[in-house]
C-alpha cells in the first residue's frame, strides 16, 4: 500500500473527478514536498500512500460527479484500506451521511452525522479567516501553535460528533476539522490559510509517508 518515491516524496493522489478548482489542492501539496497526481487513474491511486479529496462549490453537483466518475467506490476502498485519506471544504461534506443542501443526495457516509445550514444569525456563506479551536490533540494540528487562523468559505457545517478536532466561532462553535482512523477532514482551505495550512498539507504528507514505510 503506497509509494514513496526515489527522491522520498510521497505519492498523493488527488481525485479528479471534473467539477471546480481542484488544482489548488494539487499545488499546496505539491508545495511542501509530495510527488501530488490530480488523476482519476485507478491505478495511480491504488499505487499512492495518501488520497485527497478536495471540493469547491455545491454538496449535490460534487457528489453526482464524484459517482458519475466512479470515484466513490475508490474512494471508499482506499478509506478502507487503510491509506491516509484529506478530504477538504466540500470533499470534508462529502464524508458525512448527507446535507441540507441536497436532501435527496447520500454522502459516502463515512462519518454518521449530516451538514447543515449555518445559522440565520450569522453572514451566509462565511468567507473569512478565523481562529481554529482544537478540541483534542490530533497530528492534523501538531506545531500549529496556539494562534492558528486558516481560510474559510462555506454556508453549510456538519454537525458535532466526537469526531470533531477543531471548531472555529462563527456565531458560536462550528465544526472546522474532523478526523478518525486514517481519515482527516477540514472544512476551511488549508491550500489558501498561509503558513498554517502549510503546517496542515505537511503533516498529513508526513503521516502518510510514514504510513507507507510501514507498510513498505
């Protein structure tokens, strides 16, 4: 499971799976040191230490492109499998049961709450940097201190659960990261939250090398 690559950088894969600017993701990886494919190369993935699935725009369209391209059920077997696995902003949403925004459209479920509308009481979407919260310690978050700010734009959260690592205060606490097992989560854009979110891309790349060498 998983390839480092002569030089030590390991392979990511990120899906592609033909909807919004996924190159953002590609180039933050890529930036702190993985061999980073934006593929939908089933082979190419099965061979990768790390999967990223990122997301821009809308629960519904994301989710009916990521099946239309058959890269749910990859996905879901790599998640299974063990390989470290990011899932970002709308490609976070897409882990959970399902969303408001889509009522009729199931998630990949692999976390069991839903994603919900901000509340009335706050600006819809969100579009700011805000503070992360850590809720427990998670090597998502290692040598970020303790003033992190990253960038967020999105009008729908999911709901706690103890999954939930970091939270930021917009209107009160909503959920900005999620992890469990092999799976990593963040609502906010680690690609486009400066030096912080580099931290974030980092440690997941060192996670999954370290994951791959074991393997290996």
């Amino acid at each position: 499971m998983g390839t480092v690559q002569a030089e030590g950088r390991p392979l990511l894969a990120v899906l592609d799976y033909g909807i919004g600017n996924l190159h953002s993701a590609h180039k933050g990886f890529s930036q702190v040191g993985a061999d980073t494919r934006l593929t939908a190369d089933r082979g190419l993935i099965a061979d990768a230490c790390g999967v990223v699935l990122p997301g821009v725009g809308a629960f519904g369209p994301c989710m009916r492109a990521l099946r239309a391209a058959g890269l749910d059920e990859v996905a879901m077997d790599r998640i299974g499998a063990g390989v470290p696995f990011f899932g970002i902003c709308i490609g976070m949403q897409m882990l959970f049961a399902g969303s408001e925004e889509a009522p009729d459209i199931d998630g990949l479920g692999v976390f069991n709450e839903s994603v919900r509308l901000l509340p009335d009481t706050v600006k819809r979407p969100q579009i700011q940097w805000n503070r992360l919260n850590a809720t427990t310690e998670h090597p998502m978050l290692a040598d970020l201190g303790d003033d992190a700010w990253v960038y967020f734009v999105h009008s729908y959260a999911a709901d706690p659960g103890e999954e939930v690592i970091a939270t930021c205060d917009y209107g009160g606490p909503v959920t900005a990261a999620v992890a469990r097992d092999n799976v990593w989560a963040a609502q906010f854009h680690p690609e486009k939250s400066g030096s912080t979110g580099l931290r974030i891309l980092s440690n997941f790349v060192a996670y999954a090398s370290a994951a791959a060498k074991v393997v290996a």
